[in-house]
C-alpha cells in the first residue's frame, strides 16, 4: 500500500530537470544521477517531469522512461510525482493510468495547456483525471505560466474527488492558503510552488515546497525550510536573504533555462533544453552568472537541522 502522502508530502521537493544529450535526446543515465545527487543532499521528495522538467518538450514515452528511471533511483525512500500537463482529460487520464502502472506516488495535475479554460472546464479536466487512477493528485495552479488560474473557490468545488489530496500555489498571493484552509479546514495539503515567496507560504501554513532553486542548492534549500518549521526565524532569515537573488530566477519566464545554467555552474547537470526553450543570450547568461559568483563568495555555513541522506 502506498505511504499516506499526509505524512509524507511534506519538506522541499525539487522540480528535477530532464537532462539531454548534444543532440537534445533524453539522456536518462544522467537524469539519475542528477536525482541520486538530490537524495544525497537530503531532499524529501521529487517532482519529475514538472515545468522545470520540460513536460511539454517531451513524448509520452521519454516521460515514462524518465518516470522508470526515477522509481528504480529513489527505491521508495522518497515520495515521486509527476507532472501531468497535457492538451485535455482524455490524454491526462491515459497518463495517470500510465503513471500508476510504473509505480510512483502521486501526480502533479496543471490546467490543459495551450487553451485557457473556464473555470467549470478546468475543474471537469482535474475531475476526469482525479478519477483515471488511484494516485493521489497535487493540483498545480501556475496563472503566469499558464494563464488558467485555480482559484481558491475553485478547489473549494473539488472536495468530494478523494484522489485530489494537495494544491502547489505559485500565483505569489499568499492569502489563498489562508483562504484554502478557511474553507476547507485541512482536507488539502498546501505547498508554495514559487521560490521567492517560500518562507511568507511556510509561516502561513504550507507544509511542502515544490522548488525549483533547490536544483542548484539542495542543502540550502531543505535547512531553509527546516528552520522556518522549527521556528528559528533569525536563522532562516540568514538563509533566506543570501538565497532571494536566485530565488526570483524561479519566477521568470526562462525560469528553466536561468536554472539549468545555474545547475551548470555547480556541477550538477548541463543548461542544455529543448525548443521552444532556447539558450539564455549573452547578457542574460553574463548576469546569471554574476548573481551565482556573489551566492557562491557568500555561501553561508549551514545551521544543523538534521540534514541527512535520504537513506
């Protein structure tokens, strides 16, 4: 039976890159060890195939195989989920199906992409996919990035499909996990889906963080968060502004190829994407590099929190 994700859908959950080869294929080999590299610095769970995962620049089949490689990686010692963000219900069931059959623990359901949806078809599309398998379902609300805004009232609509357990915010209004809770006690896990705004979204009440800077920062990522919970603000604050200047690359939106360089940079993978995405220009790189080479001069020593491997 699968772990309840109310206990374990909690702490920094990276949204892992896809990394490629020359030719831009899937280069599973090295998606692994970018995940290995991410459990040996403690993350508690992953996001595979997310937006940071270039969902949508991928088959159906790379996602699977991306889905395999991180089940065999992890070997259960952390929750995996997985993007879900696809053209409309039919084919989002098809890969929920698809999703449950290789094993992992959850699903990450964003609105239909390319069409902005009404409200009432945005919550048949989440209705229709909760329903296509047993896994438990966060629902991604990302207005920016995909103009279809999941309103508090319209997750309030969505209590009575059981398989829809938590929403990842990354509207930055961090009212609506107040809103959220107000309606609807703790029927539904809240995390912050938007980097800069973690620690606001942690005080508030999200129990989770779908990040995308903990890519780059695992460490700094989880002890963040870590403090935040345990109340050692002066702490956390340390943390927190030393890590903003890259926190706001989560916001952009180039958000995945600012933060495929910075994994670059450390040693963690390459700043290879695919199209549409293309590589960061001169200025731009020159600047992300800038931002990184002020981090890394003042990368602060790490309070103990009781980081350790996933093991």
């Amino acid at each position: 039976m699968a772990a309840d994700p109310r206990k374990t859908w909690q702490g920094v959950f990276p949204a892992v890159t896809t990394q490629f080869r020359s030719d831009l294929s899937v280069d599973l080999e090295a998606t692994g060890r970018t995940i290995a590299g991410l459990l040996r610095d403690g993350v508690s769970g992953l996001i595979m195939c997310g937006t940071v995962g270039e969902n949508t620049a991928l088959s159906r089949n790379e996602k699977v195989a991306l889905l395999e490689v991180a089940r065999d990686v992890v070997k259960g010692r952390a929750p995996i989920l997985s993007g879900v963000a696809e053209y409309n219900f039919m084919l989002g069931a098809e890969y929920a199906r698809e999703a449950e059959r290789v094993g992992i623990d959850g699903l990450m359901v964003m609105p239909a992409m390319v069409y902005a949806a009404k409200p009432r078809e945005t919550i048949e599309h989440f209705r229709r996919i909760g329903a296509a398998s047993d896994l438990p379902i966060m629902i991604y609300n990302n207005p920016p990035a995909y103009r279809t805004d999941v309103t508090p009232e319209m997750l309030i609509g969505l209590q009575d499909v059981d398989t829809i357990v938590a929403f990842k915010e990354s509207s930055g209004d961090t009212r609506r996990l107040i809103d959220v809770r107000n309606a609807t006690g703790d029927r539904f896990i809240p995390f912050c889906g938007l980097d800069d705004v973690v620690v606001e979204c942690l005080v508030i009440g999200a129990v989770g963080w779908v990040s995308g800077l903990s890519n780059v920062f695992p460490q700094e990522g989880e002890t963040l968060f870590r403090l935040v919970k345990a109340g050692r603000m002066e702490e956390a604050m340390k943390i927190y502004d030393w890590f903003m200047p890259l926190l706001h690359l989560d916001a952009r939106h180039d958000l995945v190829q600012a933060i495929k360089l910075c994994e670059k940079i450390m040693g963690r993978g390459t700043d290879l994407t695919r199209p549409p995405r293309l590589a960061l220009d001169a200025a731009e790189t020159s600047a992300i590099h800038a931002i990184m080479d002020k981090a890394l001069a003042a990368r602060p020593n790490l309070p103990d929190v009781g980081l350790k491997a996933v093991a």
